[in-house]
C-alpha cells in the first residue's frame, strides 16, 4: 500500500492515515465491510452507538427516502455494552488495525459514565465519541445534548472516569449549537463531533399516516451538508478543540470544503447505505481533488477559511 | 454481496402493473434462491430491494410492479441501460430433505418461487406451486411455472381463476400433499399459512430498508432466536423463529 502524507492528520495526538471515518450507526461494527474490501485504507470507524443495556430499538419501519437524504429511526438498536466489548471490538480488530472510536449513548448521566468507564479500559478502543444527539430515543439521547447545562454535565462526568480522549457528539437541533459546544470545550471536552442528524418526518399521504413508526425521525444525507458546514465553521471558530465534520459527505470535494471550514477530520454517513464503497472511493479520491485545488497536505488546510 | 454493473436485456411488461426485466451481468454473487438485489436509481436517493426471479451465469431475471416513483423509473427503462446493483443479498431459501415442497406465491411474492422451484425439480422433488391474485388480469407465470413441471394451483380473490378466495383456499380445496413449505407474498398470506399448515416452512418478509446490506439497522425483527436483519439474515426466516 502506498502511504500518502498527504492526507494524514492528527486528532488529539492519535494518528490518522487520512481524515475519513465511517459514521456510527452507519458502517454496523465493521465487519459486514470487511467482506467487502480492507477497511484498513479507512483513517479510523466510529462504531454503532452503544448503550448500558441491549437495545432492539423503535418499531418497524425505520427507514424514509426524502428528496436528497433519507430518514432514520433506528432507535439506538445495539447488542448493550459488555456484549461490544466482548464480541464486536475483538471481531472488528480481527480485520482494522486502525484507531476505533467507540459511540456511546445513554439515558441517564448513570449510563453515560458506566459505558464510558468500562470502554475507556479497552486497549482496542482509541477515541469515545459521546452522543448526546440521538434524535430517536426519548428521555435520553438529544434530550442532554439540546442544552448547555446539560451537555456540560454529561461531559464533566464521562472526563472524570476517563482518560481517552473524549468527543461530543452535538445535535444540529438546537437554537445555538455555539453555546453547546462552548460549554462541552469548557467541561473538558477533547473534541467535537457534528452534526448529528435533523429532526425530520414524512407521511405517506395514500395512507394518510407517518413513514417511519416512531412518526419523527432523523434526517440525514447529501441535503444536510450546507447546514453541517455552517455549524463546524461557526463552532470551529469559537472553540479550540479539534472537530470531526460530519453530515452529507459524499465526495473528496466535501471533504476538503468541510476541512476548511473547520474539521480536522470527517464522517461519511447516511452515503455509505446507497454506496457501500463511498468511503473508500472519497479516499481514493482525495489526491486528485487535491492536486486540483493545489492542497499539499489536508492539514494545511484545516480551517483556513475565516 | 458485490457491487456490479449490469445491462438490460429486456423489459416488458407481464400484467398492467407488473414488469419482467432481464439483466446481463456477473450473477456470481447470488448463492441461494430467495435472495434479492439492490438497484441504485437516477435521481432517487436509496436503492430499490427486488427479489430475485431467476438467473444463471450472466443472467438475472427479476419481475417487479410499478408502485412508486422508483418502480415507475424502471419501468421506462429501455434494454442496453446500464444499472448499478448490489447482488447476492440476503440468506435465501434453504433447501433441505424434504420429499414435496409446497411453494405459495401471492402477487409479487410469486417470482422468488420460480428458481426455488427449478432448483427443487432438478433434485427430482414432487413439487407443488400456489400462486395467488386478486384477479384473472393480473395472473402471470402460471405457465412459465408449468412448463418447468411443477404441479400449479391458482387462487383468485374473485374467482375469476382457480379456486376461489386465498392460497389457503386453494391448498384446502385441492387436498394438496405436502411435508414441507416456502411461501412469499403479503403478510396476511404468510400469517395464515403459518396458521393453517401444520407442516414446517419458511417465509420470506419484507420490511422499507435503508442500505440492504445489515449496516443500518433500518430493517430489524425480533424473532425467537434474537433480533435478524430482514436485509442480512432474512429474508427468509423459518416457521418456527417467527413472532407476529
């Protein structure tokens, strides 16, 4: 494999081959992609958000097409923590030598530091990403990420019983993701990840009901990028804290415009469900897109844009 | 599962809403009858999931009906059109001892059943073919399924056909014997069959999908033996996992 360091950038001192990171709840644990090519091109993959308890989540069905994106209300589906743990980190290494972040959500502040305690003492896992933005998921989930008071608590308690690097993971629905963010880096915070998705719904007009059975759910895909670009760039420039750009990535040139505006690295999501191979080919892609624009490194070019 | 291109051969259709598309392509991927394909689409942001109809080495056969804007788009479609699908997904039927299937089809739950059928016949089974519909005009396949010689009944809701009301109908009135069964089509079909026949079987659910390949959760069931993905490990799941 050629190694291009180019494309490398660094995330709270760990090592990142290139800026790409599969979405969690959109690459499962890995493993279903491991069949299909080697994931290890991939700069790190954050996996399917896990919670305390084995999830099955919201009813069926969960999934809405829209114009430019889809809707998802999955609910937090996963196998619970200790069973992450035990099965899926040790499966996933089998194939990806590559920084894991582990997703973690909760419905209490009780749940988010148990999580973030027992995933902080596995050696496989290098970045916890802590999502308080779930849009699917009542009494939990978005409900501590939707104010500034609330998301600092979760991040003040998660820092106290860790020592990996931490990332909050901001809902875009909220009045002032500024202020949240703000108030993250403040708590302690070693990073940022946004968006999440957008809180949206579609009714199926014949039968006269909504699309997904949870009725709400969240929006996401190539539509959201203009709103995801905007809230890292405002973010990006009131905090100091590295941010991971995520929301309606689908090619080498969203990834570079997200670097300018702020990221130091991104997210693909909802693309990689239409596209299996979408992170890989935006890897691939990158140097052309480079070369184009006259980009030497992809470091050199997170946030220039003031 | 891979990623392929294929050309359209043909397209035609079979009945006023529903379509045959026969495809050329590396069919390599696809294991088991049952399985289905995920079709990228101009324009529209998911794939469109079909099941499978029939195929053999570079060649696929799918039959569809037109219910929405994706299916409205493939029925324009002209041959030489290029598509890009995910082929070889889901587990499919699986294919045991049994002596003399039973096979029921329910509208666009009848293509699946044509290579499962092929692939009983050449184990030199007693094969027996259910096919259900609303009504005389939208029948199709009853002699496709003839000529591959399977024993065919067919139910209409109106009786303009066959036996009178629903496949259960028709497997009652035709004293069909049987010791093992496949069944796809609408829900109240596979939930009377599960009702009914007291023979063990396997079923093929449906279910609005996001990615089609087990990553997005977006098509989860519960059932007896743990959460499935109707994408990954169904869509065929067994009579006795099966939790209405």
């Amino acid at each position: 494999m050629v190694i291009n360091d180019k494309l490398s950038v660094e995330l709270c001192g760990i090592h990142l081959s290139n800026p790409i990171i599969p979405a969690s709840g959109t690459f499962g644990f890995g493993t279903e992609m491991a069949e299909l090519y080697d994931i290890n091109i991939l700069g790190a993959i954050s996996i399917k958000g896990t919670t305390r308890e084995a999830r099955f989540g919201n009813p069926t069905p969960r999934i809405a097409e829209c114009e430019a994106g889809l809707i998802n209300s999955v609910g937090l589906q996963n196998p619970g923590i200790d069973k992450v743990i035990s099965t899926e980190l040790p499966n996933l290494r089998k194939y990806f030598r590559n920084p894991i972040i582990a997703n973690i959500s909760g419905f209490s502040l009780d749940e988010y530091v148990e999580c973030c305690k027992k995933i902080n003492d596995e050696e496989q896992v290098e970045i916890i990403e802590v999502n308080v933005s779930c849009p699917n998921v009542h009494n939990g989930g978005m409900a501590f990420g939707t104010s500034a008071e609330s998301a600092a608590k979760v991040t003040q308690a998660v820092k106290d019983v860790t020592t990996k690097p931490v990332f909050i993971k901001l809902s875009p629905n909220v009045t002032d993701i500024v202020s949240i963010a703000r108030a993250c880096e403040d708590a302690g915070a070693d990073g940022l990840t946004l968006i999440n998705t957008l809180l949206g719904m579609r009714i199926d007009t014949a039968r006269r009901q909504p699309i997904v059975a949870n009725k709400m759910g969240g929006f996401s895909g190539v539509a959201i990028f203009p709103v995801a670009l905007r809230m890292v760039y405002q973010v990006a420039n009131a905090c100091k804290i590295p941010i991971i750009g995520c929301g309606g990535i689908s090619s080498a040139n969203d990834v570079i415009e997200m670097m300018m505006a702020g990221a130091t690295a991104i997210q693909v999501g909802a693309e990689n469900l239409r596209n299996p191979y979408a992170c890989k080919e935006i890897i691939e892609n990158l140097p052309t897109a480079m070369e184009k624009l006259k980009i030497d490194s992809l470091k050199n070019i997170i946030g220039i844009v003031k | 599962m891979e990623k392929t291109l294929f050309k359209i051969t043909s397209n035609k259709p079979l009945t006023k809403h529903v379509y045959e598309m026969c495809l050329s392509g590396d069919t390599s991927a696809i294991k088991h009858a049952g399985q289905f394909i995920n079709i990228a689409i101009d324009g529209l942001y998911l794939r469109r999931p079909i099941s499978i109809c029939d195929y053999s080495e570079n060649f696929l056969k799918i039959i569809y009906k037109v219910v929405g804007k994706g299916t409205e788009q493939m029925a324009a479609m002209l041959p030489n059109t290029t598509l890009d699908i995910l082929v070889g997904l889901g587990n499919g039927f699986s294919i045991n001892n049994c002596h003399k299937p039973l096979l029921v089809g329910g509208g666009v739950g009848v293509p699946p059943m044509y290579n499962l059928a092929k692939k009983l016949l050449a184990q030199g089974k007693q094969v027996s073919v259910v096919l259900g519909f609303n009504t005389q005009e939208e029948i199709f396949y009853y002699n496709e399924f003839v000529n591959l010689g399977a024993n065919v009944y067919i139910a209409t809701v109106d009786g303009s056909v066959g036996t009178k009301g629903f496949v259960t109908n028709a497997i009652e009135t035709n004293n069909i014997d049987s010791d093992y069964f496949y069944a796809c089509g609408p829900l109240s079909m596979l939930r009377a069959l599960y009702d009914k026949l007291t023979i063990d079987g396997e079923m093929s659910f449906e279910e609005r999908m996001g990615c089609g390949f087990g990553i997005c959760m977006g098509c989860s069931c519960k059932t007896k033996h743990g959460n499935k993905r109707i994408c990954k490990e169904g869509p065929v799941l067994k009579k006795e996992e099966i939790i209405w």
